[in-house]
C-alpha cells in the first residue's frame, strides 16, 4: 500500500492535455490492486462490466431518462444478476432490505 504515495506522484506529473494516458494509468493501477494485491478476481469482473454497461447506456441511449435507466442498470439488474437472487424479488424488497433481513450475505 506504501506504493500508492509514489504512484500519486507520477500521477500529477502525467500531462492534463492528454486525459487518455491519465485514465489508462487509473485503470492500470485499479486493476494492479485489485488483482494483484487483493486479489478480487469477481470484483474486477463486476466492476469492468458495470462500467463498459454503465458508459454504453450513456453515449447512446439519448433520452431524458438515461439516469434513470442507468441507476436502474447499475443498483438493481446487476446486483441482482450478480447476487443470484430473483430480480422481481429485488425490485419489490430492495438491495439494503434484502442485506438486513439476511437473504443476501454481507462479506
């Protein structure tokens, strides 16, 4: 983790004109983290398709309800599809509820 002050200071050094380079180096050091040293193999799964799902829906669905249809993508159809718990359940009854009645386990 003491990695994480050197690489904040390559990061300030990357040129603002190239905003290309600075998300690939965010990306590159997520993903160093994530596999590498946490080792959260799903984790990464779920967040690189929530992402390329997220950024799809927003560049070509051009309609007034965007955000709604993504914040219904992104809380309700993946975590359920990730969870394995039916989604009309998830619907009705709600993620937080589900997590406090137990149906889904808190890791």
């Amino acid at each position: 983790m003491l990695v994480s002050y050197p690489l904040a200071h390559l990061f300030t050094r990357l040129p603002h004109s190239q905003p290309w380079l600075r998300h690939l180096f965010n990306i590159g050091v997520s993903t160093f983290y994530l596999l590498g040293v946490f080792h959260l193999y799903l984790g990464w799964l779920q967040l690189v398709v929530s992402s390329i799902a997220t950024y799809v829906i927003a560049k070509y669905y051009k309609n007034q309800h965007m955000p709604w249809v993504v914040f219904t993508y992104v809380s309700v159809l993946r975590s359920a599809l990730c969870n394995g718990v039916n989604i009309l359940c998830r619907l009705v009854m709600g993620h937080m509820f589900m997590m406090y009645v137990g149906l889904i386990p808190l890791l």
